[in-house]
C-alpha cells in the first residue's frame, strides 16, 4: 500500500527547517524525497534558496525510525498518504505555493465534486444556524461537496447540515489522527467518513492540537475549494485567517453580513468593508456567483423577458459586452481593454447592476448575468 517514497517524503518533512516550500524545492530539484535523502548535503545546499543549515538535518536516523512508525501507524488505521510532488493532492490544493507536502486522509470521497467551503465562529448564533440550514436546503440539488474544519459551531452545523441532506462533506483536522479534537465530534467524524465523505490533516500522529495548527490548517480549508463562505465570525476571529488565505490564492469569497452591534456579525462586516469579501444578499444569489447555476443561462435564453425591454445606453452596452466577453474580469483589465480609466467604468457598473445585468464580487470582479 505504501511506497519508500512515502517512508523518506516522511522522514524529510520531519527534519528541521524542511517545510512545505522547501521540501517541495528540493524534491522538485533531485525527482523523489528518496533521492533527497541519499544526496550529500554539499549537492543539497546548491538548491536556489537552500543553505546549508536547511539541509543540516537531512540524513537523521531518528526521523527514519519515526517515518517507519507512522508508516505502521497508516496501514493500522486505514490512514492515505497523499503526496503533493507525485500530485495526490485533493481538488485545487495543489495549485498553492504553501501546500502541504503530505496530506494525510481517512475516508474516500468524489474528487470529481465541486468543493465549497464555509467557516465560522464556534459561537453560533441562531442567525448563523438558519442560513446554513437555508443554503443547504437550496444546495441540495447541486452536486458538490461541502468543507469545514470539524470544529464546534459554524464547522459542525455545516458538516450536519451536509449529512441530513445527503451531500458529502471533508472536516480539515488541525492535529493528527491519533486523536479527535474536539471529542464531542467523534461520531460525527466517524459519520462523515462512513456517508462518502473525509477527514484531511497535514499533521503526523505525533501532532497535538496546539494553537498554531489551527491557522495553518486554515489555509487547507481555503486552498481546497474556489469558494469560501464566512457565515460569522467575530473581530480577529479563526475564519478572518481563513478569508485571508482564500484572497491570497485568488479565491472568491462571500461573507454574511449582519447587525453592526452584533459580535459575531462585526468580521464579516469587516471583510465586506475591506474588499475582502462579497456580501450575501440572497442564497440564489450567492449559488449564482459560486457557480451552481451556471446551466441556467442557455435555459433564461429560451424564454426571454425583461431583457428585451431593457435599452442600454452606449457605454452601458460596451461595458455590459465586455464583462459577458471575459467573465469574472477586473476592474482594471476592464479599463485597460475598453481604454476608460476605471473611475468612470465604475457608476456605470452600478447602473448595470442595479439593472440586473452584472455582478460584482471579491477583488472588484464582474460577470455578466
């Protein structure tokens, strides 16, 4: 079941200073983690970006003897070994620069499916609780896979939301799987596995759930899908990091705003503030922009209605054929291929969209509709 290039891809990542970027550097540079490992440290230092004090703990024997070990510790547990050189990694994952070199997986589930992911605070509140039960009533028809990080809250209601309507969901773990954290969610892990879903970590069974696991296991959850949901969350709150991760990787993102008083409402308004996030105003609206309905359009051309009545003025018409020419363009390449300058594109975007033409998104992004 398990490769030697599995055992040393392993033992590497175990070694000081090899973390993601630079085991991926290295075994990019000299073809598996095993050629690594045999390589005299001289050679391995002349990598572009590697010193000699990276590789200095290259070759350690005891990082060997634990590979072995959690090598046991896979087959015991029924635990995949996804290796990122050898491209194993799930859905979008291995398009990130910071991808984890290896992700380890239980459960089997449709790679095939569109990942959608959605966070929040652990401390929901009844408003939060009604929308997810709403977007999974409405996305029930969709075939798509739903991704959260299995923690209490947001997390849990998503991925039983996902199972009382039959969707497969993935809980990304922030520790390894000798253990389940929170343990009140121990059954529901297991559900999860057993109704076509997983549970994802990067973390070796020697990794407990510490503070800083959970930032990084955020940008898993925001690498692995084209979409994240931020249902609600508080100032500084987890899903703020993970917002952030999904712009980084050139992702949409949709945040739920709320009541300006409300605590938990106050990081989605933010993220709305700072163009980190577009709003959710309707949950069609928000399937539209994700990309589920896309096969209603050839379906709104078959019985034509208000968009016959609807008479563009000249710029409208020359921007409105622009954006529906090159969807999900910019603002700025926008500007750059009709030669406007984007201050005067953007009262005109207003109007098409207050006329149910365009719309607008994260990173000042616009399709046609």
């Amino acid at each position: 079941m398990y490769s030697e290039e599995h055992l040393y891809s392993i033992a590497l990542r175990e070694c000081n200073f090899i973390g993601d970027i630079n085991f991926y550097k290295l075994v990019r540079s000299f073809g598996s983690a095993k050629k690594v490992w045999e390589t005299s440290k001289k050679e391995l230092s002349k990598t572009d970006g590697i010193g000699a004090k990276t590789v200095s703990d290259i070759g350690n024997a005891e990082h060997l003897k634990f590979a072995e070990k959690e090598i046991l510790f896979c087959e015991k547990n029924s635990i995949k070994i996804n290796l990122r050189h050898q491209n194993e990694l799930p859905f979008l994952l291995k398009e990130c620069d910071d991808a984890p070199a290896i992700l380890y997986q239980k459960g089997n589930f449709d790679t095939a499916l569109k990942p959608i992911s959605l966070v929040g605070t652990r401390n929901i509140t009844l408003y939060g609780k009604k929308f997810i039960e709403d977007f999974f009533e409405e996305a029930k028809s969709h075939r798509f896979i739903s991704v959260s990080g299995l923690a209490l809250g947001v997390d849990k209601d998503v991925h039983e939301n996902s199972l009382k309507y039959q969707i497969p969901t993935i809980g990304v773990l922030a520790h390894g799987f000798h253990i389940l954290y929170p343990s009140k969610n121990k059954k529901l892990s297991e559900r999860i596995i057993e109704e076509n879903g997983g549970l994802l970590t990067e973390f070796n069974s020697s990794r407990k759930p510490d503070r800083e696991n959970f930032i990084q296991r955020n940008r898993i959850v925001a690498g692995i899908s084209p979409c994240t949901i931020v249902v609600e969350t508080a100032f500084g709150g987890g899903s703020i990091s993970t917002a952030t991760f999904a712009n980084t990787y050139n992702r949409d993102v949709f945040a739920l705003p709320g009541k300006i008083t409300d605590k938990y409402s106050q990081g989605c308004n933010h993220l709305i503030f700072q163009n980190k996030a577009s709003a959710i105003s309707t949950i069609k609206d928000l399937l539209d922009l994700a990309g589920f309905n896309e096969n209603k359009e050839k379906t709104g051309q078959l019985f034509p209605h208000s968009e016959v009545s609807i008479q563009l003025s000249e710029s409208q018409e020359l921007i409105y054929k622009s954006i529906a020419e090159n969807p999900h363009i910019s603002l700025d390449d926008l500007a750059e291929r009709i030669s406007i300058a984007s201050h005067k594109i953007l009262p005109v975007i207003l109007e098409l969209e207050l006329l149910g033409k365009v719309k607008s998104f994260s990173g000042r992004q616009f399709i046609a509709i």
